[in-house]
C-alpha cells in the first residue's frame, strides 16, 4: 500500500471519493513531486478530503488549488489549500484561473466528468501545465455513458478526443499534411491509459534521432532477394555508404557503416 491508500483508508477528515486503483496511478506519476514546491490543481472539490490528502502526501511546501462549481466548496479552504467557485466548462472562468494561479506542477480533472467539461478544461487548462508537469484526467468511463454525451466510439467523447493525442505524439514520423507537428508533440513526452484514467506527461521532446551502435557481424540481404524499388534503393544505400566509408577513412574522421 502507498502512502496514498494508507491516508485514504485512515482518513477521519474531510470526506474523499475515489476509486481504488486511483492510487496506484497517482503514486506512480506524482511521488517524484513529494516535498517540493509544487502547483497543484483539482477540479472538482466535494467536501475537500482529497485537497487535504494531497497536502499532506506532497507536504508543506505544495500549493494546492480546487475548482468547484458549487459555492459552499469555499468552506474548505485552509492554509495551503485555495478553492475558486467556477464552472470547468466556463472558458471566462478557466481564462481568470490561469491568470490568478502559477503554472500548475499537476492538474486533476475529478470535476462533473462529462465529455463538454473534461474537453473545455483540457484546452484552456493543458497550456497552464509546467513544461515537466503531468494532466491527469479520471472517471474517464462516462466517454461510455450516453448521460454524461459518452457511447462507445461516439464522435466528440473525451476518450475519442484523446485517442487524436496518440497521432500527435508521433507526428514527427508523419509525412502528411493532416498531421503536423504541433505544440502537444514538442511539449508532450508520453501518455498513460488506465482504466477510467488518462495521465498526459510533459516534457519539451525534440525531434527524435536514430542511430545504430556496435559491429555489422550479419551480410546485407542479398540482393537477388529483392526486387523493384526495394533492389534500387539497397543498391544505391550500398554504394553510398562504400563512398562514405572510402571517404571518411581518408580524412581519418572513422565513418561507419549505417550511421545514418
Ligand atoms: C467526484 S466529486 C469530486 C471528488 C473529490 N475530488 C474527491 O476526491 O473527494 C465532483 C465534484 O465536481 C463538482 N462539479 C460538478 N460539475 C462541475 C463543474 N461544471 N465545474 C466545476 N466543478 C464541478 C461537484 O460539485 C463535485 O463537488
């Protein structure tokens, strides 16, 4: 058990909801952030157990900060822990949060769940998120429910919304115009799928570099093997390489084969 679980099943505070495989998640993405000066953003307050939580989780120094549409949420503020009254699907009210918050270390979305708030909130909030931050949104299992605008594959559901992040992350690879780079593949380094939860980690990610190390032991396809443009481009490779191998070892600069 982490020390998540552990203060959730002791808790006799402020009331917490969450489901149990939460913590496993939580833990795994956030313990690197214990004990430092952190941002911290939940949308989505309740009694205010799970601010609580994680102030003690991510100790003194953390800023912790809840969002909830229903006023009385306010109540629960305390040293450390800030709550503004708001909707997360209201654009104005997220554009006067991230003028009023510092940039946000980590941000939950545990709010009203359904499809219209997990998206306006990820596209006015995501941008708030520190190049190193992580977006974590849950209760992702009302993109199935028809209550909450979910159903399996329907158009506009946030799991159908983020399935588009996946293309984005590997956009660099793409050699189409329908998928450029964009702010999400340069800033965004992985994204994590769990049951009912999505975990977007950033990390400013350049274009990626490949390259080979160690000695060729095994010869070339033959190229009888091959055929068509595939015979073309190995015989133009091979012969390119020849040059660049002839070339670089008489300027004693040690080129080898297949660096590119
Ligand atoms: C599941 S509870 C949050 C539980 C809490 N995070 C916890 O772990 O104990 C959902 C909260 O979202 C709030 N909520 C519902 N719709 C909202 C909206 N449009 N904007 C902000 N908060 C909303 C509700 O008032 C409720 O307090």
């Amino acid at each position: 058990m982490n020390d998540l679980e552990i203060y959730f099943n002791e808790n006799n505070k402020r009331v917490i909801d969450k489901w149990s495989h939460y913590f496993e998640v939580y833990d795994r993405h956030f313990s690197k952030y214990r004990g430092k000066e952190i941002v911290l953003l939940e949308i989505g307050t309740f009694q205010g157990g799970s601010l609580q939580m994680w102030k003690k989780y991510f100790g003194d120094k953390a800023k912790i900060y809840g969002i909830d549409i229903n006023p009385n949420c306010k109540q629960v503020e305390e040293e450390n822990i800030k709550i503004m009254i708001g909707s997360q699907s209201d654009r104005d009210f997220l554009k006067k949060v991230i003028k009023e918050v510092p940039p946000f270390d980590i941000l939950i979305d545990d709010g009203g769940h359904t499809m219209l708030q997990q998206i306006v909130s990820f596209e006015e909030l995501f941008g708030h998120v520190k190049p190193d931050g992580v977006y974590l949104c849950e209760d992702l299992h009302t993109s199935y429910w028809k209550e909450y605008g979910g159903g399996y594959k329907r158009k506009g559901s946030f799991i159908e919304y983020s399935k588009n992040f996946i293309d984005q992350l590997n956009a660099y690879h793409s050699k189409e115009a329908a998928l450029p780079v964009s702010s999400f593949t340069t800033s965004v380094s992985s994204l994590h799928y769990y049951d009912s939860i999505l975990v977007i980690e950033k990390r400013p990610t350049p274009m990626p570099i490949s390259s080979q190390t160690g000695t060729i032991t095994i010869p070339d396809m033959p190229l009888a093997n091959l055929h068509g443009f595939e015979k073309v481009k190995a015989k133009l490779k091979r012969k390119l390489i020849r040059r660049m191998n002839r070339l670089t070892s008489f300027f004693g600069l040690g080129w080898k084969n297949g660096d590119f």
